[in-house]
C-alpha cells in the first residue's frame, strides 16, 4: 500500500483531484465572486479585432486638410518655395556659424592676452623682489662700512688724501 503506508507521506499524485479546494466544497477567499465580473464592462477599443477594419477618429494634424490632392505644377511650385527657404536657412545657418567661430577666436584672443598679463605681472613682481633683496644687501653693506669707519680708519683716510692733495 503505497499512500497507506504509516510513517510515509502521500505523494501529490497519490491524492484525489476531487480533493481540490474550491471545486466543490466553497469558494476560496483569494478568488473574487463571479458577480464583480458579471457587472464589469470593457471599453469598445481597449481590444481591437483584428478582423474589422480600424477607424481612423483621431484629429488631423494642422498642415493637411481634406481638400482634393494639387496638381502637379502647385506641387512643383511649393518644392521650389520649400528648398528656397531651406537655402536661405542654410545661409543663416553659415553666418551664425560664422559669428560664433568670430566670438570664440576674440575669447581665446582674451584669454591669451589675460595670460600674458598675468605673467607678466609676476615677473614684475619677482624683479621687484630682487631688487628690493639688491637694496636691502646694498644697505646692510653700507651699515657694515660706516661701523667699520671708526675714528682711527677716518684719520688715515684723512692723511691719505691730505697726501694726495699736497
């Protein structure tokens, strides 16, 4: 006895399908009653058939109107008109074009001349250090040798010129 055996659980195919629950004892409760289904109703176009033709009812966009198709000569006429103002939006196209390559050459022309500037600034400023750095070891000097003119370096500065004068 293969589903009677004690200690064995019974295989999923050893139990009746009548045994399925909401077949016949009940309704399920993760299911939703019949009735909310009976009262639902579908839009007409939510599932076209395939089999009938579709209908076009949307709006017509503003550039085409349902008069009769023009001649060859108003179509021919129009294509000239269009590529004429193609033309000349390309030429517009071309001097924006232009200005822009104009303006972005006068900003690099800018920022070169700002850099050039700029460098030259800071050379300024470092000649201006050496030289301040030129002063200052011109001026310790200058303290050095008036403290080493004491009296007695003064008097013979005095005789050697006297020296020389006579």
């Amino acid at each position: 006895m293969v589903g009677g055996e004690p200690g064995r659980v019974p295989s999923p195919n050893s139990i009746s399908r009548s045994n399925t629950p909401g077949l016949l004892s009940g309704t399920n409760p993760n299911i939703a009653p019949q009735h909310l289904f009976d009262t639902a109703s579908l839009n007409s176009e939510a599932f076209p058939s395939p089999s009938l033709p579709a209908y076009a009812l949307r709006q017509h966009s503003p550039g085409t109107n349902l008069e009769a198709p023009q001649s060859y000569d108003a179509l021919q006429s129009q294509n000239t008109q269009l590529r004429t103002r193609v033309n000349e939006l390309e030429v517009i196209n071309d001097l924006f074009r232009g200005r822009v390559t104009e303006l972005e050459q006068t900003e690099q022309e800018a920022r070169r001349a700002e850099r050039m500037k700029d460098e030259e600034t800071e050379r300024v400023k470092a000649d201006l250090v050496t030289a301040n750095a030129k002063v200052a070891d011109l001026q310790r000097r200058l303290d050095e040798l008036s403290n080493q003119n004491t009296p007695s370096r003064k008097r013979t500065r005095r005789a050697t010129a006297e020296e020389g004068v006579e």
